[in-house]
C-alpha cells in the first residue's frame, strides 16, 4: 500500500512555512508568490497552526480583519490536524474527507515537519496509479 511518505518522496519535502507573527497581506502574497493553497505556520521549527485560502476568506475578508496589520495567530487555524509519513494514503484521504480540510501537514512522531501533502496531491497519486494499470494492461491485450 501507498504511503504519504511515498507522496513526499515523489514531490519533494519542500514546504513554505511562515512565523505566526507574519502579517496576513505577507503571508497572502508568499501563496501567491508560490502559487499555493496554504502555509505551515512554525514558530521556532515547532508547527502551531495553518493559514489556508478558506482561513483568508472566512476569518478576514469576511470578518473585515485588516491584512496589512494583523498578523497570521489571529486567524489561522491552530487546531493542526496531521499525517504521518507511514500514514496509507487512504487513511489520510479519510481525514481530509471526514474533517473537511485540503492540506495535511506531515510530521513524524517528534513533531518534525516533513512536508505538506493536499487532497490534489493523493488524486494526482491515484490518477497516475490509473494510467499506470492502463498501461499494463493495454500492453498485456495489444503487445508493445
């Protein structure tokens, strides 16, 4: 069975993190600058939230919070909810499914960040997991 680690081995382990002190407008422009969905927030290499797309949207454009002045603890989600590298990639598509969120933070048992995972990436997983058995069996009825 697939593996999150497995995930993080063929994207890389790369992840854009920021401190919770960040202003909301810089944290916004990193995403976009990156062209991602969320950012791990660390303070002192020990993971205490996320700030996400759906975290700018509801707690401050909504809220009218304003993103050049308060910073990211005052509106990210401190509730983290994480995978683990050994995690099977079904179990963590439960998670994201169950608890209504797109990125998990990877963390091994002493809280280490490994990576960030998003519920597109175990769909990209599973679609060239697709084509794969497509492959093969097109080979296996037709020949090379």
């Amino acid at each position: 069975m697939a593996t999150v680690g497995n995930i993080l081995a063929d994207k890389g382990d790369t992840v854009m993190t920021i401190a919770s002190s960040t202003t909301i407008l810089d944290a916004a422009k990193k995403m976009n600058e990156h062209g991602i969905g969320a950012l791990v927030v660390e303070d002192d290499t020990k993971v205490v939230g996320i700030f996400t797309e759906r975290d700018v949207l509801r707690r401050v454009v909504a809220m009218g919070v304003q993103p050049d002045v308060a910073c990211v603890s005052e509106v990210m989600t401190d509730e983290v909810i994480c995978a683990r590298p050994e995690m099977d990639l079904e179990e963590a598509r439960g998670i994201c499914m169950k608890r209504r969120v797109r990125h998990l933070p990877v963390l091994d048992e002493a809280g280490k960040l490994h990576g960030l995972i998003s519920i597109g990436d175990l769909n990209a997983w599973d679609l060239s997991g697709h084509k794969r058995t497509i492959h093969y069996l097109h080979e296996y009825l037709y020949g090379t």
